[in-house]
C-alpha cells in the first residue's frame, strides 16, 4: 500500500480519471450559487446538480473533481459529532468522478477497484463492499467481474444503500467501499452505529430511477453515476493513522494548538478534554479558513452566522485547554501552509481572513465576559421572583446575543443549584432556524426553468460588447414572456428577448446591464435591462415601443453610449481604487462586493476601522493621479492559475473559469469579465462621496467619476459661493465665520433656555395639577426635556410654594423615548409618605428603574404613553 501525503492523493485521484476520459473540474465555491435548498455545498454531485435532473448541459459527460465541502445544517449535520468522532467534520474535500449519460455500473465499480488496488495498492483482502439488497446488478459485477466473494459483498436495505437527491428526483441504488481497520477495532457489524472497524471510503451513487410524488419509481432515459470519497479519510488509511485527525491534512494546526495551550494531544485518549479540543479546533480552523476565503464575513443571520457560531465553538474549546487569549488568528497561517499547493487563493486571502479571525475574537471574548454578568443577574432576579430554575428564553437570549454556550449555562446554574428549561430553549432555536432557512432560500438566486431549458437548445449567445457598441445583423433566438417562451411580443408588451449575438453587456460582477433598442423591420423595442440568469443566456429585457417582434427576425441591436461610457469609468475607477487602499492601508484589503452605475460606483472592502479625513483625501489624491497618468487599459485572456501567479487580484463574490480576463490599468491588475476605458485618462476625473460600515471588517466608499465627478465639483463650487454669499465671507474664511455664529447661536440658546426656565419656576403652581387631600396638597404634572438636576430644583420649588405637600414631576425627551420622574415631600409627612415608596410603586408603570436616588426613576422607550396610568397609579398612593 502506498503512502502518500494528502496533495499526492488528490492530485492521484483526478489525474487517474483525466485519463480514463473524465474533465477535471475546479472546485466549485462552498456558497451554492443557484440551488435555493441548501446553505452550503453539501456533497460533491452539488455543483453537478442539474445535469443530474437532465436541465442543463455540459460539454462533457465524464468529469472528476474535488470539491470542498461544508456540513452543519439539514440532513448533513454533523457539528455535534466533530472532534468525538474519529471522522466527522465541519469542512472537508470530497473526490469524485461523475458520468452524465456515459458509463453506468459496471465501468464505475472497474475504475473504483482499479484505483484503489492497482493505483494506491491498496491489498484487496483489505477490503469489502456493500450493495443494495435489490441491486442484483451491482452484486454480479462486484462477484463475477471484479471476483470478489460472497462473504465480502454486503446486502444493506434502503436506508444505508440507497440514495436520492431529495424527496422527488433522481435516485438510485449505491454500492459502498470499506475498508478494514483490522480486529484491533472490534468486530461489530458492518455500518452499526459502534463500527470503528470498517471504514467506508467510497460510495458508488447508481442514480438510475426518478421518484414522483406519490413514490413511484420510474427508470431515467440516461442513468448516471455520481461517485464521493473523502479524501481526509483516504488520507487516514494511506497514512496509516487511527483517525483522520492523525493525517497531515490536521497534525500542524494540531501541534500549533499544543504550542499555543502548552497541552499535550494523545491520539490514544480520543475522549479526553484535550484532544477532544484539538480535534474542534483543527476541524474549525480549516471552516473557518475556506468560508471566509469564499466571502462568507461573520453576522447575525444565514451564512454568516454559521460562520461566527463555529468560531465560537473553537474559541470555547481552546478556553477549555486553558487558552484565554483571541489565538485563532495565528492558526490560519497554519492551515494556508497545508492547502496553498491545490486552494492557491489562500494566499491572496490569508492577511485579510487573520484580521477578520481577530477582530471576532476579541469581540466575542469581550461578549462573553458581559454574558457572564448577565448570567448572573439573570440567577439574582430568579432567586429574588423564587423559582429556581433559568428560563428558556433567558438561555437562548444569552446563546443568541453573546454566543454563550448552553453548557456553560448548565453548568453554572447546577453550581447554583438552579435548572434550566432547556425544551423552551430548543424550541425557540428551532424558530430561529426556520427563519434563518427562509431567508437563505430567499436569497439564493434560483434559474427559472424557461433559461435552463433555452440553454440546452440554443447555440451559446455571443458578447461581442468589449468591441463593439451596436450589432446591425443581429438574429432573435427566442422571446420570453411571464417565464414561457412565445413567438411574439406585440406592441406596448413586455418580455425578453435573446439574440445570436450582442453587444449587450449583461449585468454581473457588479456591473449593471446595458440599456439601448433592437430595431427592426416595422418594429422598435426598448431595452431597459439585460442580464444573464444562466451561463451563456443573455437576456435583453424590455417593451415594445411599436410594431411586433417576432422570433427569428433581424435587428439593428444598439446600446445606449453615454451610458455606457459612464459604466466603464466608474468600472476602471474602482480598479484603480482598489489599488488605492491596498497600497496605502494595507494587502489585507479585498474587494468584497461593487456596485459599478452609471451615476456612481459603490465599492466594499476588508478593513477593521474608518477611514479618516486624510486617508480619503490621500485615496482619491492617488486614483486620480493614476487617471492623469493616462496608463493604457490592457485585457488579456489566460489560465486562472498563470494570472494568481502573476499577481492578478481576484475578488471575493466572483466566480471564475478555468481561463480568466485579466484586466491591467497603471498599479491594479485584476481579474474582470467586465467593460473598461482604453485608457485611464479617459476617466477624468475621481471623488470620494461617502465612506461607511458595512458590517464586521467590511467598509463601504462611495463616489463618482469622469462627467459625474465634474457634475458633483460643480455643484460643491456652485453651493460654496452661496455660502459666501449668505455669511459676507471670503472662501478661506468660511469655516471660521460658521464656528463664530455657532459659537453665538449656542450663546443665545442658553440665554432662550434660561428665559424658559425662569418662567416654568415662576409658573409652577399653575403648570401643576393640584388636589386638596386632608391636611395636605398632592400635585403632579409633565415637563420637557429638563436634566435630573433641573427636575430636581423645580420639585423643590414646587414643594416650598406648595407648603404640605406630595409632589410628582415628569420631565419627557420624545426624541430619545425617555422619562425621568422625581418625588418630593414635604419633611413634615415624610414619617408618613416616602418618596423612595412612591417612586418604587409609580416607575414600573413606564418601564422605569431606579436613577441614583431613592426618589428618583427613569423609564419610557414603548411605555412612555404609560405617563397618564403613571400619574393615576400616584393618586391612589397619596
């Protein structure tokens, strides 16, 4: 058997494939871009997905990958079982080889067997197989071709040998690889839930049969084969380790954690604290490497969220092993070192995912600090309310808004002799979850059916727009109208139309679609949009101005020019942007989401504070200096891997081919499928608008280029005249005559404000509502934004005009939804009345608490309409 490091497997296995026909195909981003039912890619057959549903083509029907892969969600949830288990885990690679059409059982289980015993060496009595007990098809290859014996081919049922996509679709029986640990493992049953033994390696997917809705089974026209072997635990037996943890896809974050806790790690003590932790964070390390690198940033909700919560996680376990520190950080170096030779973007990636990796670390550990004190005022109100027990809606807000671990709640409530309610707990993750799912259904951008099937039929659309502005011979391929193909649209309808050729720029990566007209004979239609919804479909979305369009006519396919001249200085604007802050703040900043308009561009871009007046004015200081060194805008086409090697930026959000366009103007050079200027003269000029937060490590510019940018310094010129105008004040001098009137204005204010209070303690008594009790007055009223300190005085001055007497001020800031509320009492019924008592019984009327003094509270936010029940809750008091 050979031994081999996990790159040699990898590259092994699809160069074995390559040459038994098969395309090898780059890992698809661990983000599904079009497949609304799943949050990550899940398996590797994802990416293939509806070439198995017969709704797209390929230029191929063999092809071999590995896919990254990522499982925390749905059916595939294996976080709870990752580092107790010697092969779960959150990321991991899966080989396979698929066939659309081609090859079916016979050929997938030759090329399975040949590779692992003739190409891996892999000794056949190490070996067995499973098959679905109805596959008697699958049982005679494995028996009579591949002449395995009877009591090494195992008969499963439906559950462990027989796949499908979902619960309608493609399915089909699959015949499982093990392999054998040997009797040092054990000698359960094969597949049961306590199987260390035999470890299953390959699963050979048959999908033969298509599943309706009422269950029934019906044979696919070209059945497929749809192959997944994990390459970590392919690693585990090449290598000849216990678990996949021991391979050299895991070890260096391993001995990294034992260096950074000063804890040992024993493979020989797989349940111990320790190791248990390491296996967490080796596993979460690797995530949270790849799910950054593919533009998922921490956050609340979706993807992000997930991403946040397994970095919890591994910060949880280090601080299990004694590490206080934020120290996740450093590790990601580890884990760029072991994946750079096949994931070559990691490198471009690693400074940025290290500081997002910090910044979250140290956020958490400051939450998780405050959701302690909280946790233990949570236990203080229950002891004083007399339950002991801690509620669910108390766990989950502490898990949800602080990341903290229900298992530290337990814990520490069992320290109290308290419980928890964990079943409302559960029950309110679940409703978030729903919610969570809802939303990145809605977000995922689904390809309506119409464009799948167009795709099949039609010859690829050709853009022709990089070169030229308008197609005078252009041919309709197809109308689209309400998601159905049509032959016409009529005058004054709305549709789609898809041409053999255009010059059309479709919106992507940022970039929004060109708008012009198709004219033809008879007929004008407006483009007011055109997009791709799939890989070579452009649609040119629109109305008839006049006439009827009809499929297979000729049109004259012109684009709005000026128009399009604005989209590509503002789209060669943000190159040279970009540029900008890396060279000046920094090779941690990534591009991380663009707006390319007509009007304007918006860029957002990794970084972990905001930018200041000068390092703007240093920005746009260089990007239009690179405008007026008129560098030459270059396009060249080249392999993906020859342009990162070259130094070409590629950008977060985007996916990319095999060959790329590199895009080079002056400093920048990035990879860009979209419309650029010849030159970066021809930008003309740049000007920062706004500059913002986006989210965690992301901020946001804003600005304007060539006519634009003018526009916008003529109407800055234009209002600063006015100005000069309205303040009798030179240019230079502006800002010191608007500091000495707001000086003045701030003068006369206190001036308004003492007039106004003056007369409110003059007026009190009859501001005041007043009630004779026997012996005594009781008065109450409302007042605006007046200070404690001020509602305080007039208390007092209430209480003195007054003579015997109960009283009870409220001063309301609408603007900030807050009341605060003072008692005073006369000293000659304070043995009888206490304001501390009044105040005790009035404020949780309006949501109050105490503010500093017995007699004082503050309160409002939803309750500040409360103030009337408040006052009559008073009047029963006194």
């Amino acid at each position: 058997m050979k031994s081999l490091t996990a790159n040699e497997i990898r590259e092994s296995f699809l160069r074995y494939f390559e040459k038994k026909g098969h395309t090898r195909v780059k890992s698809a981003s661990i983000i599904p871009e079009t497949d609304p039912t799943l949050l990550f890619v899940n398996a590797g057959m994802v990416p293939f997905k509806n070439v198995f549903l017969g709704i797209e083509k390929r230029p191929y029907k063999r092809a071999t990958s590995c896919q990254k892969v990522f499982r925390v969600s749905g059916k595939h949830n294996d976080l709870d079982n990752v580092g107790y288990t010697p092969r779960h885990h959150t990321f991991f690679e899966m080989l396979g080889n698929f066939s659309f059409g081609d090859y079916f059982k016979k050929e997938a289980i030759q090329f399975a067997w040949e590779y692992l015993t003739e190409v891996l060496q892999i000794p056949q009595e190490k070996l067995l197989v499973s098959v679905f007990e109805e596959d008697e098809d699958a049982y005679e290859i494995w028996n009579k071709v591949i002449g395995l014996p009877e009591s090494k081919i195992h008969r499963l049922g439906v559950e462990d040998n027989f796949w499908s996509m979902g619960e309608t679709g493609p399915c089909g029986p699959c015949s499982e690889i093990y392999y054998d640990r040997g009797e040092e493992f054990g000698n359960p049953q094969l597949g049961s839930p306590e199987d260390n033994r035999y470890l299953e390696i390959w699963n050979l997917v048959f999908m033969q049969f298509n599943r309706d809705e009422t269950g029934k089974l019906t044979p696919l026209p070209y059945p497929n084969i749809d192959t997944g072997m994990g390459l970590e635990r392919i690693a585990s037996v090449l290598q000849g380790v216990s678990s996949n943890y021991e391979t050299d896809l895991f070890m260096p974050i391993i001995r990294f954690t034992e260096d950074v806790s000063g804890k040992e790690y024993n493979p020989k003590k797989p349940s111990s604290k320790e190791t248990v932790a390491m296996r967490v964070i080796a596993d979460h390390l690797r995530a949270i490497t790849f799910l950054i690198s593919d533009g998922v940033f921490p956050s609340n909700e979706g993807r992000g969220y997930v991403l946040r919560r397994i970095l919890r996680r591994a910060l949880r376990y280090g601080k299990e092993i004694g590490i206080e520190r934020p120290f996740l950080f450093e590790g990601i170096d580890v884990v760029v070192d072991i994946f750079k030779e096949p994931y070559p973007d990691l490198i471009g990636n690693r400074g940025f995912i290290k500081g997002l990796v910090k910044t979250e670390e140290e956020k958490f550990i400051k939450t998780l600090k405050r959701g302690m004190e909280i946790l233990y005022e949570i236990i203080e109100k229950a002891k004083k309310e007399g339950r002991h027990h801690i509620t669910g809606k108390e766990v989950f807000m502490l898990y949800d808004t602080y990341g903290f671990p229900v298992d530290l709640v337990e814990d520490i409530a069992k320290d109290n002799n308290f419980g928890i309610d964990i079943g409302e707990y559960y029950k309110l993750l679940e409703e978030q979850r729903e919610k969570a799912r809802a939303s990145w259904k809605s977000q995922a951008k689904e390809v309506k059916k119409v464009y799948l099937e167009l795709k099949n039929k039609l010859p690829e659309n050709q853009f022709i727009g990089y070169e030229k502005l308008e197609v005078e011979d252009a041919k309709i391929l197809a109308i689209v109208k309400d998601e159905k193909e049509v032959e016409l649209l009529r005058e004054g309808e709305t549709g789609e139309v898809i041409l053999d050729i255009t010059p059309f720029y479709p919106e992507k990566g940022g970039q929004v679609g060109d708008t012009g007209i198709l004219e033809g004979d008879g007929f004008l239609f407006e483009v007011t949009d055109t997009k791709t919804p799939t890989e070579g479909i452009i649609i040119h979305k629109g109305k008839v101005i006049f006439g009827n369009l009809k499929k297979s006519s000729t049109v004259h396919a012109k684009i709005d020019k000026e128009r399009r001249q604005d989209i590509m200085r503002h789209h060669t604007a943000t190159h040279l942007l970009h540029a900008a802050l890396r060279s000046l703040l920094g090779d941690h900043v990534k591009q991380a989401g663009s707006l390319v308009h007509p009007e304007y561009l918006r860029f957002d871009f990794t970084h972990f504070e905001a930018l200041s007046d000068e390092d703007i004015k240093r920005i746009e200081e260089f990007v239009n200096q690179e405008i007026m060194a008129n560098h030459p805008v270059v396009c060249r086409e080249m392999p993906i891997d020859e342009a990162l090697k070259a130094g070409a930026i590629a950008i977060f959000e985007e996916k990319y081919g095999e060959v790329v366009r590199v895009i080079s103007a002056g400093i920048s050079t990035e990879l860009c499928g979209g419309t650029h200027v010849s030159r970066t003269g021809d930008i003309g000029y740049f000007k920062i608008i706004s500059e913002t937060a986006v989210g965690s490590g992301t901020r946001r510019i804003e600005a304007v280029a060539g006519r634009k940018a003018v526009e916008k310094g003529l109407k800055e010129h234009f209002l600063i005249k006015e100005i000069m105008q309205l303040l009798t004040s030179k240019e230079d001098q502006i800002i010191n005559r608007i500091e000495s009137l707001k000086l003045k204005v701030k003068e006369l204010e206190r001036e308004l404000e003492s007039i106004k209070k003056k007369s409110v303690v003059e007026r009190i008594t009859q501001i005041l509502n007043i009630e004779e009790r026997e012996g005594y007055k009781v008065a109450y009223g409302k007042l605006e934004n007046l200070s404690p300190n001020e509602l305080r005085d007039l208390a007092d001055v209430a209480r003195a005009k007054l003579g015997r007497s109960v009283v009870l001020l409220a001063s309301i800031d609408k603007e900030k939804g807050k009341i605060n509320l003072i008692t005073a009492v006369s000293k000659d019924l304070t043995d009888r009345i206490k304001a501390g008592d009044i105040i005790r019984e009035v404020a949780p009327v309006i949501g109050g608490k105490g503010g500093g003094r017995p007699d004082m509270a503050q309160g409002g936010g939803t309750q500040i309409n409360n103030l009337d029940q408040a006052f009559k809750k008073f009047l029963e008091l006194v």
